[in-house]
C-alpha cells in the first residue's frame, strides 16, 4: 500500500503526462479492489494468497515501468498496458465470477504485469512507441503485450458479451503464458525462443477475436460530436505523441506549435462541428483549444488506420466508426479505412 500511495503522489507532479497519471492512478484503484477482498475474513485463505502475489507483482511492474529512467514513449505504452490488465482485477474479485473464470484472469494480470516489468527492465520496450504506431521491426513481446492489453479492455468492458468475453479469456491467457515465458531471464534461449514464435501467430489469430467481441458490443447511440470525442480521446490514449504530433501538425493552435506539444490527453464534445481538445505542452503547462471535427477524425484515421482500429482501441472503435459513418453521410467525407470492414 506504501508504494501505491508513493506511486500516486509521485505521478500528481506537474511533470508527469495526465495519461501517464491517470493510468497509474486508475491501477491503484484496481489494486484497491483486490486489497478490499484480501482483507475481507470472509476471504478463502486460497484465494486470499493468490490475490496478494498478484498485487504484489502489478505494484512491481507499477513502480518499474513508471520511473523517469524509462524513455517517455515506453513509459505511456506500458503504463497503459498495466492499467488496461489490471483493469479485469474488479472482474476476477467479484464473488459472482466463476471459479474457472476468476483462476485464468488472475492469472494473466499476474503474467502480463511480469512481463511488462521485464520488458523494461532488459530494455526491450525501446520500440514500444512504433508498436503503438505500427511501425516495423517491432519487438514480438511489446507487440504481444498491447494486444493483450486490448483484450482486456474487451473482457472488463461490460458491454462485450459473454460468449465472447470468455473466449477472450482463454486467449489472453494463453497469451500471457507466452509472455511470461518469453521474458523470463531463467528460461533458456531455446525456451525463450519457441515462446516467441508462437507469441506471433497467437497474437495474429486474437485479432479476429478483438474484432468480433468489439462488433457483437451494443453500437452506442451517440451523436457525431460524442462520437467524435470518445474516439479522439482512445487515440489520445493509445496513440504514440511522436505519431500524433506528426499527423495533426497542420491542425494545432499557433501556441500549441510554438511550444511543442508533450501530451494530447482527452477530447471533449462541445458540438458536432468542434471538439475542446485538452493536452500538456512541453513547458508543461495544460491548456485546451478548440478543433474542427471533420479536419481531426480524417487525420486521425491517418495515424490509426481502418485494420488496427480495434485491435488498438477495443471497444472504442465503434465510436470512431460511427463518426466516420456520420461524416460519410452527412459531409459527404472519407475518413480513411474506417468504414472498409462493414462495407465488405
């Protein structure tokens, strides 16, 4: 609880990107889920073991992937990554999950958090960011965990349903298996390797099945602005700053690109023409500027095209499909690749 507490202070500096805060701050709040049914007397001293070791290695992870000797880009991926997988903890503590449901989501927080620890620590999340722009020559184990980290965006989502919530269960789990095994520094290289090989196939095979558990999501009624704003905000969230820097040069405010900016953090509706668009400029200074709707989405399916749309924002892709089908029709505007898939 120490190092929690010590995790969130540290992260309220002025310093600190607001994603890089809230994901430390939203995975403490998942820890504080599983520390309320350890503590509880009710709790099976089984069940009560497990939780503690699994705690104990997310605080781990927590604390090595958010130290300042992380590059910055690393540091927000795997941020990220803890965040989302932690996420599930609320899931596998709730005393009306399944015991054969509880057993394999715990343990792939306990499996992804090591390997997202050990990433960092052997340097091997140096190319985290073109992982999150889809750049090529990435590391197999930093492609792995973010695709992890989608399906448990999906799982804990409690819009996906169960058919599919459960299948996602059993393929992040052996995912995360694989992780493990890869970034072990016990295994051998001969282990090490094999684990690696397979990591590429189980993560290509699990992106039909991120697709399908985001599809069968109830499409949310939203307007083009709301749409607009969730959409903007994952990309925000899941979006290297070096790659959107690039792709919405042409659309920042005069200040902005002046000052550089070091952080797009979240997207606000405040109509279907115009979003409030909140960041961090490099002087570390917070600010919010208005942007057009139309210029933004299109650029923005620029940076994350239509075939990795929901394998890096989970549910959130079908916002940014409804804003592209509502630009489509409405303006009369391609937005990229987005709407390719429920066209064919």
């Amino acid at each position: 609880m120490e190092t929690l507490i010590t995790l969130v202070t540290t992260a309220a500096g002025p310093e600190t990107r607001p994603q890089d805060r809230q994901g430390i701050v939203e995975s403490a709040e998942h820890l504080a889920a599983a520390l309320t049914v350890i503590n509880d007397p009710q709790t099976s001293p089984e069940l009560r073991e497990e939780l503690t070791s699994v705690v104990k290695q997310v605080t781990s992870a927590l604390k090595t992937v958010s130290s300042p000797k992380t590059s910055p880009e690393a540091r927000s991926m795997l941020i990220l990554v803890v965040r989302r997988t932690s996420a599930t903890l609320p899931l596998a503590c709730d005393h009306r999950t399944r015991q054969e449901l509880r057993e394999p989501l715990l343990g792939t927080v306990a499996d992804m958090s090591f390997a997202a620890e050990s990433s960092e620590s052997e340097g091997g999340s140096s190319d985290a960011s073109e992982t999150l722009a889809g750049g090529g020559g990435t590391p197999t184990v930093s492609k792995a965990l973010f695709a992890g980290s989608t399906s448990n965006a999906l799982i804990q989502d409690a819009r996906t349903p169960p058919e599919q919530r459960d299948q996602l269960v059993k393929s992040t789990r052996q995912i995360s298996a694989l992780l493990r095994k890869a970034s072990d520094p016990r295994a051998s290289q001969e282990e090490r390797s094999e684990a690696t090989k397979k990591l590429d196939e189980e993560t290509a095979r699990m992106k039909d099945e991120q697709e399908e558990a985001a599809s069968a999501q109830k499409r949310p009624a939203e307007s083009l602005g709301k749409a607009a704003a969730v959409c903007t905000s994952a990309i925000f969230e899941t979006t290297p700053e070096a790659a959107l820097a690039r792709g919405l040069k042409k659309l920042l405010p005069a200040e902005w690109e002046a000052e550089g900016v070091k952080d797009f953090w979240k997207a606000d509706e405040k109509s279907d023409e115009e979003l409030d668009v909140l960041a961090q400029l490099r002087n570390n200074e917070h600010t919010h500027g208005p942007f057009d709707v139309v210029p933004l989405i299109t650029e923005l399916a620029e940076v994350v095209p239509g075939d990795r749309l929901f394998g890096t924002l989970a549910g959130s892709a079908l916002s940014c499909e409804q804003a592209a089908a509502y630009l489509e029709e409405d303006h009369d505007v391609t937005v990229g690749t987005w709407l390719s898939r429920t066209a064919e």
